[in-house]
C-alpha cells in the first residue's frame, strides 16, 4: 500500500469537502431527521460510491491520455469554474460610480 499517496488523497478529498454543498445538504437531511445513522450510511455511500467513479475514470483516461494532459485539462476546468464564479462580483465593480438608480 502506498501510505503517503493514500493519506495525500485522503487529506485532500477531506479538505474539500469540508464546507462543500454535499456536506452542507447532509447536515440540512441531518437536521429534518431524527434518523442521523441513516443520513451518515446514505451520504457516505454515496461519497464513495461518486470517489469510486472518479477513481475508475481517471485510472481508465491515464491509459489513453498522459497525466500531464490530464493535470491540464482537470486546471483548465477548476479556472473555469472559478471565474464562473467570480463573474458576478467582477462584472458589478466595473459599473462606474453613481451608475446605481435609485
């Protein structure tokens, strides 16, 4: 077993789901249920079931396309969605000052 490359992916996938909306719509089911045991089963299955996925495609797609393509196009996409994001607030500080109606 490759203990630092698991316990790299494991602090990572920790990190970002930390805060992240399937944690925030757990504690949301969580919290208009009495049953938490159900909702942690059914939302960690799910969370394994979707790294599972992930895990497959990309162990598939590094067959075909090289981990560097791959890097890329995973960066490429985060940026995307980043300044997805980011458009609003960045499009609302263009507006000249005194440009609000009232």
């Amino acid at each position: 077993m490759d203990f630092p490359l698991l316990l790299s992916t494991f602090l990572t996938v920790f990190l970002a789901e930390l805060g992240d909306k399937t944690q925030l719509a757990t504690v949301a089911i969580s919290g208009t249920s009495n049953r938490p045991l159900a909702v942690f089963i059914g939302s960690s299955s799910a969370l394994v079931l979707a790294s599972l996925i992930g895990a497959i495609a990309g162990g598939s797609m590094a067959n075909v396309v090289p981990a560097e393509v791959l890097q890329l196009i995973a960066s490429v996409g985060f940026l995307v969605i980043g300044l997805r994001l980011l458009w609003p607030m960045l499009k609302g500080m263009q507006e000249p000052l005194g440009s609000e109606q009232d």
